[in-house]
C-alpha cells in the first residue's frame, strides 16, 4: 500500500514555497520521496524551504518569479524544465488584497487575478504541454472555502478563488484522457499569513471556531496527507476534484 503514495522519481514544482501552505506541501512531496522545486515571489525566498529538505535527507532547489508578471512566469517555467520532466505541478502561490468593493483599487484586482489565476493557467500550460507528451502528470490547485462562498471584502480573491475550481475541472475534462490528473485542494482556515488579519479580529476569529466541527484553526502540516495523495499514483482515478481540507466548515 506505501508504494501508492511514493513519489520517488518524481519531480515536483511547488510555488508559494517559502512559507504557509507552499512550504508544508513542498515538504511533504519530498518526505514521500519527490525532488521539489521551490518557489517564491522573492530571490531566494524559497531556500530556507529547500535548505530543510535537504538537511532531511531529501533534494530540492529554489527559484524565484514574481507570479503576477506572466513574463517571470514563462521564465519560471523554463528554468524548472531545465532541471528535467516536471511530473507534479502545485500551484499554491497566491495574494489577498482586503477592502470594500464600492472602493476597491482595479490595480489590486487585477494583481490578485494575475498572481491566484493567470499564474496557475500558465503554468498548467506550459508544464502540462509536457505532461501530455508523456502521458502522465498531476496538477494540483490550490482553491480556497471562498471557491464555495463570497467572504467579506475580498471580492478579487473570492472570484480568483471561485475562477481555480472551474479551471481545475475544464482541464480535467481536456486532459484526463491523456493520462494527467488535474485536481485542487480547498483548505479551511488555516493559520497563515493571508489570515492574518481575521485571526487577530476576535469577533471573527470566534465565529469562525464556533462554525468549524474541530474546535481549531488548520496548520499548514494538515494539508500534508491530501497533497500527497492528490500528488501519487493512489489518485490516478481522481480528476477535476476539489477536496475541501476544512475540519468540517462545509458539514456545518
């Protein structure tokens, strides 16, 4: 049964590396056995991440794009396939920008679409061109509880949010038949930095306890289980999924 959820021989490319989410899923691929490609928004931004796996025992590298320049994007893409086949593609690195939608500045809408969608698109591109050559390939998005609902003062975010659930089911549909997996995970509140601010809210902070089964706020390790099995061959009948890592927010 371990051999299901190996990924040795793999190469994974994960963005948003260097901190929340990111790094817990780059750290878990290499945990089962996957080369890691980290990245992050700064230069040098992921090497902490990629330091840890390799003081574990594990091989990894560190890149750095900004995702809401798609040129950077390309570039990204480029370099990782220079490393060799990319076999798992996370797209996990994402931006929040909070205010009212009577105000909201179009600079930040558009930078919040560009970073949480446009990236993941490129991406998928230009990396699943390869995947569908060789006929094998997992692409795991990252969605969010706003891909089911509108949350408060985050109209950019919910709707780039709501958009990374469609794309992952439209790409199943073009390329599950070609041997590729393309499925996303939607995490409940967890403690990380796009949080921030709801967690230090108190009012908040205890409506939002009060409505996960639970009793706590996700950690980023929670999401290590569901990423390695979207990740491995004990998914390969799995597409165009989105399972919610939510302590039960959705039950309730």
């Amino acid at each position: 049964m371990s051999a299901l959820f190996s990924l040795k021989g793999q190469r994974a490319l994960v963005t948003g590396a260097s901190r929340g989410l990111g790094k817990a899923i780059a750290q878990a691929l290499a945990e089962a056995g996957a080369s890691v490609i980290c990245c992050s928004s700064q230069v040098e931004g992921a090497s902490a991440t990629a330091s840890q796996i390799e003081a574990q025992g594990g091989q990894a590298y560190a890149l750095a794009a900004d995702l809401s320049d798609l040129d950077q994007v390309r570039l990204l893409a480029e370099q990782a396939l220079a490393l060799g086949q990319i076999h798992i593609l996370v797209n996990c690195g994402g931006t929040i920008f909070r205010a009212p939608a009577v105000d909201y500045p179009m600079q930040e809408w558009q930078t919040v679409m560009r970073v949480n969608l446009d990236s993941a698109f490129l991406l998928s591109q230009l990396l699943g061109a390869q995947m569908l050559k060789r006929g094998q390939g997992k692409i795991i998005n990252i969605a969010s509880m706003l891909s089911y609902s509108g949350g408060i003062t985050v109209p950019a975010y919910t709707a780039s949010k709501h958009a990374i659930t469609g794309l992952t089911k439209a790409l199943a549909n073009e390329w599950a038949t070609s041997g590729l997996n393309i499925n996303a995970i939607a995490p409940g509140y967890f403690r990380t930095d796009n949080t921030f601010a709801l967690q230090q809210d108190e009012v908040r902070n205890q409506a939002i306890l009060a409505r996960i089964p639970a009793g706590r706020w996700g950690e980023p390790e929670d999401l290590a289980g569901a990423a390695v099995f979207l990740a491995s061959s004990a998914s390969n009948y799995v597409n165009g999924h989105v399972l919610a890592v939510d302590g039960g927010w959705l039950a309730r």
